[in-house]
C-alpha cells in the first residue's frame, strides 16, 4: 500500500497530515528517510514515525460490559458511546455486532471483522442470545404458558411483515424472565413482551452463543482471545 496510507492506517494522522508529516522527513522505511507518499510498503517493511516504529493492526474482536446510559452507535450523540469506553488504536473501525439500546446493559462484541460479525448476527447460523428481562409485573400460571408458547411459535411485531423466529422463554422468578433469541429485531425483547402485555423495566444481555461476561467489571472491555473468535 502508499505511504501515506500505511502512516493513516497505524497512527491518527489523516492522508494529508501523513504527506505533511513525509515531507519534514520524519518518516523512514527500512532506516531511510523516504518524502515520497506514494512509495509502497507492507508489512515486511519497518517503517517509523519520529522513531517510533509503526505496525499495521489486524482484525480485532472486543467484548463490553455495556453500562446503561452508553450508545452502540458510530456518530457522536447526548451518551458515550460503546467505542469510547475501549482503549484501542483505530478504535472507531470497530463496529457493535448487534446493539444494545441505551438502557440496556451486559455483553456487546465489537469487531472489524464483517464476515465475522455477519456468522455471530445472522439467524442462519442460529447464535442464542441470552437476556434477563425484568418485567413490571409477574408473569406467571396459564398467561406464562401462553407466553412461552407464542415465542416458541413466533409472533408478529407491530410494522413487521415476518414474525419473530422460535425464541425460548423461561421464568427465573416470577418478574424476572431468561429469553434465548436467534435474530435481532429492533427493540425486539422490548416489543415481544409488548405483544404479550407485559413492560420491561429492565433489560441485560448475558451471553451470544459460547461467550459470556464471567467476571468481566460493568463498564470493562477485553479482547476475546483465537479460540474465542473462532468458537463462532
Ligand atoms: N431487545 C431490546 O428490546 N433491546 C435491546 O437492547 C436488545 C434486545
């Protein structure tokens, strides 16, 4: 790749501050000085910027504990974001694999692997996402039956031409429930227990597919490790 692009990819200089930086000399490849942007390099080549040298990052793989009151959105909005808890170079080219909505809390994976994040997402390749879902009011006796049997069915959401795949409920108390959901609908949690008459009041992602938080603190991130990434 150019010059000026590897320098863009592996430090926070824009295209045109990284041909500025070229041009005073501060860069060298290989322990020359070279000005030229266009020049090509890899990764077999050490190149360095005022000494330091620079390497070019791979794909990353990150797990939060999303704190309520944080947004999984790329643009700058009323909340912090996801990305800005993580302390990673480059880390706006990290993307949420599935979001959570501002209130809720628990396990966001972020990656800049698209194929990656596609296997985790997609209903085909059927990763359960497990939430705890507090609800106003207890939920139990013959309206629980019916509810359990509507989300093994699948319901039809307000504004949606599909019903909801086969999702699995069960009661850990009687206002507290555990939902296992194979897709990613809008709000979806939140509107399936409004089909059933039910208000959430609280909402936590516990785990996707084989990854769980363990002791992860609320408001911490850690990079998953290879087999972690490739358990998916
Ligand atoms: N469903 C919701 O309603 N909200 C979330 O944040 C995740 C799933």
């Amino acid at each position: 790749m150019r010059l000026d692009r590897f320098l863009a990819e592996t430090t926070d200089l824009t295209r045109s501050l990284a041909k500025k930086a070229l041009h005073r000399g501060e860069v060298s490849v290989d322990g020359e000085v070279v000005k030229n942007p266009a020049t090509q390099v890899d990764a077999s080549h050490k190149v360095t910027w005022n000494g330091q040298p620079l390497a070019l990052v791979g794909l990353r793989y990150v797990m939060l504990y999303k704190p309520a009151g944080v947004e999984c959105t790329a643009r700058r909005t009323l909340y912090p974001r996801a990305i800005d808890l993580i302390a990673l170079p480059k880390v706006e080219r990290l993307q949420p694999v599935g979001r959570l909505d501002v209130d809720t809390t628990g396990l966001v994976l972020l990656s800049d692997d698209g194929q990656w994040s596609h296997r985790v997402t997609s209903p085909r390749h059927r990763c359960g996402k497990v939430y705890r879902v507090t609800l106003a009011d207890p939920l139990e006796g013959a309206a629980l039956e019916d509810a359990i049997a509507r989300f093994a069915e699948g319901l039809l959401l307000d504004g949606e031409e599909k019903p909801t795949r086969p999702a699995e409920l069960a009661m850990r108390a009687p206002e507290v429930a555990e939902l296992v959901l194979y897709e990613g609908k809008y709000h979806q949690v939140k509107r399936m227990f409004a089909a059933i008459g039910h208000h959430v009041v609280a909402l936590h992602r516990e785990s996707i597919g084989p990854l769980s938080l363990g002791e992860l603190p609320e408001g911490e991130w850690r990079e998953l490790t290879a087999e972690e990434v490739a358990a998916f």
